[in-house]
C-alpha cells in the first residue's frame, strides 16, 4: 500500500536543519521498527515548512492500529517522537492531537487511458 502523508516544520531555520541533518543517519532503532512493522519504502521530501512523507507498506504485514501501539508502547519510539515533536507544527487541516496526517490522491498517471 502507498500512502502520503504531511506535516509542517516550526518556520525556524536552524530547527529545519537540525531536523534535517537528524534524518540522514535516523537511530537504528526506529529503521529497525519501520521495518519490522511492514514499511518497505519511506522517503520524507520538504518545500519550505511542508513534509510529504511517502511511505510503501506489505499489506500482509503492516497495521496502522498496530503500527501506532508498538510506537506508544516503546521507550525507544517514544523518545524520538518527543524529540521529533521539537521541529514538527500541525499542518492548518491537521486533526487536534495528530501529526502526520494522510494526504488524499488527486491523480494517478497509471490509472490513464
């Protein structure tokens, strides 16, 4: 399953490079759980303060409901969730409480005569 998801950075350019910098190499802890919960691609792009996060999940693997428990419930996750949370802001569309939210498909080339 493809799915694209967006968040906005604080407007700091000092975070946004730090936030950046922190994604070249993340803790292998987090690639490792990324991994074993079914996502097979992710790749964060940005144009100023707006992500777009695609993410390529194994539909026999991947849960978002079981996705979202194992992140609560690890200590690991949990720490880099709250230091991610230092850079990320709620996009204006962007549920209170949520982070990445899903963006919806307006066009896809492969479903064209």
């Amino acid at each position: 399953m493809k799915r694209c998801l967006m968040l906005d950075l604080k407007d700091s350019a000092d975070l946004i490079a730090e936030y950046e910098t922190m994604h070249r190499v993340i803790w292998p802890e987090v690639a490792n759980y990324l991994r074993t919960q079914g996502v097979t691609r992710m790749e964060i792009f940005r144009l100023g303060t707006r992500l777009c996060m695609l993410m390529e999940t194994d539909d026999a693997i991947f849960s978002a409901q079981r996705f979202a428990d194992a992140e609560a419930n690890d200590s690991v996750l949990k720490e880099w969730q709250s230091l991610m949370s230092k850079f990320q802001a709620p996009t204006p569309w962007t549920p209170p409480g949520e982070k990445w939210v899903d963006a919806a498909l307006i066009f896809d080339l492969s479903r064209q005569p």
